[in-house]
C-alpha cells in the first residue's frame, strides 16, 4: 500500500501532535510514501507559523526542515501537471475544497490511476476526507 499524506499528516510525522503515533504506524507499514510537490510550501508555511506562535517554535521548525530535507527524496513526489491543476479547480467546486486541499486530493487521484498499488489518503481536515472518501480513497484520519 502507498500511503498519501497531505500536509497534515506529514507535518504528524516530524512534530509531536495528537494521531502523530497513528502517522508514524502507517508510514512504517506503508510499502511507500507520496506527497504532493505543494506540500514542501505547505509544511514550511505551517512552520513558520509554529515559529512565530510558540516559545519552542525556532528550535522545533530547525529540526523539522533538517529531517525533512533528508526525507524528501524518499518520498514518491507528485509533481504539479496541468492536468493535475485543472483536476483540482473541479474539486474547488465540487466539494468546497480551498485550492491547496484540491491539488492535494487531485495528486492523490493521479498517483491512484498511475499505480498498480492501492493508494491510502492520510489527512486530518474532515472537508478533504470526506471529499477522497467520496472518490473511494480508504482513509487514514478523522472519518469524515
């Protein structure tokens, strides 16, 4: 199984969340993992919020992008396609996704046609799981 992980559950895997244990498990478990290209921005901006927000911020985003700078590359990134960008501005309206969580969803799609592995979507926003749930992604996250 490959296991998806949208922004929220990668940023599970490196900072001490609640479900961080759950995301660790199915990493481990997983025969592989797949993010989206727009992830990297993602956790970086989600980061530098943690920097700013919290006394332990600077320290904890450091270690963060150190571990995942020497992850990325064992990760089976989904590069952004004109494909995959017009896939999400459907999803926007489809299901009320913000356009982040649509491109996420639209390279969990695209990974899914392109494998002969089943594909998991790792998520904790209940709007994007209940939108892959709609599309037949069995989910890792709160159930939607």
């Amino acid at each position: 199984m490959i296991l998806f992980c949208d922004t929220s559950a990668l940023v599970k895997l490196y900072v001490d969340e609640s479900e961080s244990r759950e995301v660790r498990r199915a990493v481990a478990e997983s025969e592989a993992v797949a993010v989206s290209r727009v992830a990297w921005v993602e956790v970086h901006s989600a980061l530098a919020r943690l920097s700013r927000e919290s006394s332990e911020g600077q320290r904890i985003q450091d270690a963060v992008k150190r571990h995942l700078r020497q992850d990325w590359p064992h990760f089976a990134v989904v590069e952004l396609t004109a494909a995959i960008t017009e896939t999400a501005g459907e999803y926007t309206e489809a299901f009320g996704l913000r356009a982040y969580d649509a491109i996420q969803l639209a390279s969990a799609m695209r990974l899914r046609a392109q494998s002969d592995v089943p594909v998991s979507f790792a998520c904790f926003d209940q709007r994007l799981n209940q939108a892959a749930r709609v599309l037949g992604f069995e989910l890792l996250g709160p159930q939607a």
